[in-house]
C-alpha cells in the first residue's frame, strides 16, 4: 500500500527512466547524478508508491500517465539489461479498465552497482514489426524461462504468434496523438507539427518533469527572437509563453535543478553576450543569473554532477578552447580544463560519467574529431576517441541509455557511436524525416527540429532510441 506521500519532480523524473528500464547506473549517467543518489531516490520511491520491485514501480507509472504507450509500435532496443527480464501479466493499462497487457521491462536489483550487459538485437530495419492492437484479456498463465537467452525467445516467439493469430485488427481508442505520423514500416521515425515560427540559431532543452520540448530564441529574418515556444508530445501542439528577457541567437539551454539556464549568445545587434538568463517552468519566470566570465555563443553546453559547462565557442572575435563550469549552488563561475584546440558549434553529452565533445568546426572548417573528458580526473585531460566517418559542422548529438547517436544534415545521416568497442557507424535515415542540429532527449525520444533556412522550415521528427515492449496477455 502507497503512504501517500508526495513524490518529488526529482523522483518523478528517476521514476519515468525506471518505467523504460533504465538500470540504477543508466539512471544516474543520464541525470548526471550518482549511483548511490539513485538507490536512494528509488528506495523512496518504492516507500510512496508500495512498489516492491521495478516492474510495479513500470505499471504504477503506466496507469497513472507517466509513461506514453505508443500504439502499434514495437522498437527494437539498442541496449537492454538481460540479466533478468520480468513478464508480467494482467497490468491494467489507461486504455479501458477491462484490458490487460504484460510488460516486458529491464530490471534490476536495487542494490546492483555492476554495469549492465548488452544485448545486441538483429538489425530488423527491413522487416516489419508486427502491430499490436486492442486484444480482449485470457487468463493463460505465462511462464518465465530460466536464462537470459530463453527469456529473449519466449518474449519473440509471443510477438510472432500473436502477429500470426490475430485475424482481423480490432479497434483501439482514440489517443491524445492522433496527429502522429509514422515515417517508414518499423515506426521509429514519426513527424510531428512544425515549430509555427521557424527560426536559426535557436536553443532546444527537453523538461522531463512535465514531459514537454522548450524551443528558445533564435533568428527571425536575420534578426535576434526573445520567442518561447513550448511543444507538448501527448496533444501534438505548440504554445507561445513569456518571452526571454535578451532576444539571442546561436546560445544553447539546458535543465538543471528544474529550471532551464541559458548562458550567453548573440543579440539582435549581433554582439557576443557574457549574460545568464534562467527559466523556471513551472512559474513560467525568468530571472537574470550570474554573467559569464567572457561572453559566448555557438558553444556546446552539459551538465555533469549538478554543474553547466559552457565548452569552447565564439566569442566575437576568435573561436575559443576555454571551458567555464557554473555551480548553481555557489552561484559562481570557475574555469575547466579546457580542449585541446578550439572549436565552436560542437555536439557535446554526458554518457558513462564522462562528457563528449562531437564534432563542430575550427578555423580551417567542418571537423570530424571527437574527444571525452573525466572530470572526477585530478589532471582533467581531454582525451582523443574514435573521429567520425565524415566531418560535421554542427552536430545534433543525444545520449539516450546506452549509447550515443549523432546526426548530420548535410548528408542526412546518423551515426552511432560503441562506447566499448570506441567506433562509430552509420545508419540511414528515411528520406521524409527530419535531420537536423537543434535536437532534444525526452524520454525515449530523440526531437529534431529543421532551422528557417533548411528545405522544410520548422520541420520536426521523432527518432524513438529506447523502448519498453507492451505484449497483449494472451
């Protein structure tokens, strides 16, 4: 039983990665946190839900709306936790009260520190997944092999006959995204309604705590916008909020703490700004930080342990290689050990406890080298990783759980970086989706989202990276 405790935004957004499941380590490389804060949260969790393992923390989020169900899609995984895989039968989804689904999720011992292993899943871009649909619920009891590998062929021998068997589809109720459009057979692509004002330069952050896309500034016929536009993926629409105090272009935003920061960038009269600027998205209020130790803009923007790097740049004359780290807490800018050559409109994440620098561009053009940095290293060095296959000017760079993906524009390409193996490759893209720089990770997803300038302004695409297979009980 649930103590009726109020579960935090902190909490809510660890039980939104458990319900795709993340492991405790996944958990805390995504939010940049460690591990032991991780068991904590989720130990809470528990205690307020009355959750005695990650699969009832899955269905409790699942019936209360924290997680989306996408109908009549199965994603294949990237990488999964196999250590043991749980199926659990007749788990009342918000669909109707009468209908059951068994969840297939990830999970993990709460006390488990060791790095889960991967499973690679046979590249089925060709093949179809079987869609499934609306099944009335029969009460035949499903047995749990004993093993990784007879877990994996039970759950795919399910999906396969439950394909073969259905006879003819059976309608599914209306869902908040009616207006989703997938863009090839397997349905991991899908296009959404564009940006209404589409603009270069502009700052893209994903809020995970209200599960919603923040679109910032940018250019509107070569001037600076104060613009917001906030994109809610369950209704498919965009709304205006309060404008950011400073109109700027070519800045970055990210979360931190529940609120969106936005270091420096240029303004509408095209002068390299040292401002802070922090939205608070639930008062839907700005308020002015501490200003930059040197004004910045085009540079590539993480948080890693609860504090922003700002990495590298242009700062109106020359671009940069300095590295300038803020601490919320201390309200105080420090200096990071800063790259080994400068470069401005690089991708950066934070994976694996480290943070990567994709890409971007010097002096002499488009670059294709990528380097990483442990910043719990007393000598704090940068260090050389795998190039990628082709230079990139301004890459869209994501982590989602396990792995980290880059996009390329001008080719219309991605590609997929093996942190183990330190090698890239690349993998197509269907030729209606959207490729593009200013990209965001909210959940599972991966949102593109094209500039003024590109052959389709204010285009958006949907990549779904990570997943939670739904199997109808049978």
């Amino acid at each position: 039983m649930s103590n009726d405790a109020p579960i935090s935004d902190r909490e809510l957004e660890i039980l939104r990665l458990v319900a795709t499941g993340a492991s405790n380590q996944q958990i805390a490389q995504q939010l940049n946190i460690s591990t032991n804060t991780v068991k904590v949260h989720v130990r809470n969790i528990f205690g307020k839900i009355g959750a005695v393992s990650r699969t009832e923390a899955t269905v409790y989020a699942i019936r209360r709306g924290l997680v989306a169900i996408t109908q009549g899609a199965l994603v294949e995984a990237e990488a999964v936790d196999a250590q043991s895989i749980e199926f659990v039968q007749e788990v009342p989804t918000l669909l109707d009260e009468d209908e059951y689904v068994a969840v297939a999720t990830s999970h993990v011992d709460l006390e488990d520190d060791l790095p889960a292993p991967t499973v690679i899943i046979p590249d089925m871009t060709d093949v179809p997944p079987p869609v499934i649909t609306h099944l009335p619920p029969r009460q035949i009891p499903l047995f749990i092999g004993v093993g990784v590998s007879l877990a994996l062929l039970i759950a795919v021998a399910l999906i396969l006959q439950i394909a073969s068997r259905r006879a003819a589809p059976v309608s599914v109720p209306p869902q908040p995204t009616a207006a989703l459009a997938a863009t090839d057979p397997n349905q991991r692509w899908f296009n959404h309604t564009p940006l209404p004002t589409p603009r270069d330069g502009f700052a893209i952050t994903a809020y995970d705590l209200e599960r919603k896309l923040y679109v910032i500034g940018g250019r509107v016929g070569g001037t600076a916008s104060a613009a917001v536009d906030r994109y809610d993926p369950a209704s498919d629409r965009w709304i205006a909020l309060t404008n950011k105090p400073t109109a700027v272009s070519d800045a970055s935003a990210i979360v931190l703490h529940g609120s969106i920061y936005m270091p420096g960038g240029e303004d509408a009269s095209g002068k390299v700004r040292d401002i802070l600027e922090i939205y608070d998205p639930r008062d839907q209020r700005w308020e002015a930080g501490v200003a930059l130790p040197k004004p910045r803009s085009r540079y590539a923007l993480v948080v890693w342990e609860g504090r922003l790097y700002v990495i590298g740049g242009w700062d109106g004359t020359t671009i940069c290689s300095e590295v300038y780290i803020y601490d919320p807490q201390a309200k105080a800018w420090a200096e990071g050990p800063p790259l080994p050559s400068p470069r401005q409109s690089a991708g950066a994440v934070t994976a694996a406890g480290r943070i990567y620098v994709i890409g971007g561009s010097d002096s002499s053009g488009p670059l294709r080298e990528s380097i990483r940095l442990d910043p719990t290293e007393v000598e704090g060095r940068w260090g050389v990783i795998a190039p990628l296959p082709d230079p990139v000017t301004f890459p869209g760079v994501a982590a989602p759980v396990g792995t980290i993906l880059a996009f390329d524009p001008g080719r219309r390409m991605g590609f997929r970086y093996d942190q183990v193996a330190d090698a890239w490759e690349g993998f197509a893209i269907p030729d209606d989706a959207t490729v593009a720089s200013r990209v965001a990770l909210l959940g599972p997803s991966i949102y593109l989202i094209n500039s003024a300038t590109a052959s389709t302004p204010g285009a958006m695409s949907e990549y779904q990276a990570v997943f939670t297979v739904f199997l109808p009980n049978r």
